[in-house]
C-alpha cells in the first residue's frame, strides 16, 4: 500500500492541494482528524483534480447520496463523485445499496 491509499497520506495530500484556498463547506483539519466518516470527492463539472472532503458521524448520507443516484442517474449526471470512504480512518467501500419500494399513493 502506498502512503497516498492511507488515511493519513490523502488528508496531507488533500490539505496541500488546497492550501489555504476553500470551498463551501469544506471542514478543518482537526474537524476531519476527529470525524468518524470521512468522504472524499471528486466534482464532475470541474475539472479541478482536487478531491473535496466532507465529514458525517455516521454513514446515513452517503447511504442517501448513493441511493439518490441510482434512482436520478438516467435524468441527472451527479455533480459529485464518491472518491474515498474512510470510517474510523479506515478504508471503506460501498458494498451494497438496498432499495425499498412502496406504493405510489
């Protein structure tokens, strides 16, 4: 594993791509040290190789994230793109989506 596939080596890699700019959102160092899910992202409209990086406490949105793109992805491209997923700062991956259907009242 190259330092870069490490938690620690894409946050240093993420931080010095961004320096001292900033984007909507886009949290502190100690917020993401701290954060029990960190996902990093790639934006599909821009054509800036920086990841951008949000923090949850737990995985129920990018749950919906995922969810959502597959139910719009024939109406809608994504503006965002799941990179990398670290729980605990330790590499994840989405291994399932499950739907659930109801009737349409």
């Amino acid at each position: 594993m190259r330092q870069n596939d490490t938690f620690m080596g894409f946050v240093e890699l993420n931080e010095r791509a961004w320096g001292t700019d900033s984007y909507a959102g886009r949290p502190r160092l100690e917020e993401i040290l701290q954060a029990r899910v960190v996902v990093f992202w790639q934006h599909s409209r821009n054509r800036d190789p920086a990841y951008r990086v949000s923090v949850h406490e737990n995985l129920a949105e990018i749950h919906e994230w995922a969810t959502q793109m597959l139910v719009e992805s024939k109406t809608r491209t994504p503006e965002k793109r799941l990179s990398r997923i670290y729980v605990d700062q330790r590499r994840a991956r989405i291994k399932s989506v499950r739907i659930q259907l109801e009737e349409d009242k």
